[in-house]
C-alpha cells in the first residue's frame, strides 16, 4: 500500500510524503505505481521548470519514500501571488486526483492531510 500524507497550512497544499509500494501489480508492471510517479514527476517538473521556482524533494526510489514541498506555495513564501497560487493549486489538484483513486483503490492507497499547528 502507497500512503500520501499532505501538508497544509491555513487551509493552503504546499506539498506531500508517499510511502511505499502500491502492490496493485508485479515491480515494473504496476500501473497503479506508474501512474503515482507520473503525476509526482508533472508535479515537481511544472513546479521547477513551468513556473521557475524552487521545490524541495528527496526520491528514495529503492524504498519507495518521496517528500515534496515547495514552500512557496504558502502565503509569505516569497513568490508573486499569481505563482503561490498555482503552486497551491497543483497540490490540491493531485489531492483530489488521488481521493478520487482512493474510491476504487482503496486496499492499494491510502491519503490523508496533516496540517501544520497554528503558532
């Protein structure tokens, strides 16, 4: 099972964890995993490339751990308002594709949101 844990703060996505191996199909025949690391990868490729700003991940591909974040994404971040907003919105779009996913794949992926405490 894949779990994705997201990150939020005040209500805003500035990025996720996935843990571990889906397990729908055979290593490197799994199409469930596949389409994980594709949508992962469009994520981090609009974020640096597309929009020019800064992401932070680690990809452990050997155990499957991936961390992304783009603080930017955040109110204060330090990106113009127009960017902050679509990097926030990448975020809450794959949340949504996943809780999508979630509904028939619910043995092979697990999600859930962690918001940061209020300081």
């Amino acid at each position: 099972m894949t779990k994705i844990i997201f990150y939020r703060r005040d209500g805003v996505f500035y990025g996720f964890e996935e843990h571990g191996h889906t397990g729908y199909g055979e290593s490197g025949d799994d199409v469930l995993c596949a389409a994980l690391s594709a949508m992962t990868m469009l994520i981090l490729n609009t974020i640096e490339i597309g929009y020019a700003s800064d992401v932070e991940y680690i990809i452990h591909e050997e155990d499957a751990e991936i961390v992304v974040r783009a603080p930017g994404a955040l109110p204060g971040g330090g990106l113009e308002e127009k960017k902050q907003y679509a990097l926030a919105g990448l975020f809450c779009g794959y949340y949504y594709q996943l809780a999508d996913l979630t509904e028939e794949y619910y043995d092979y992926l697990e999600i859930e949101i962690r918001d940061d405490p209020v300081t």
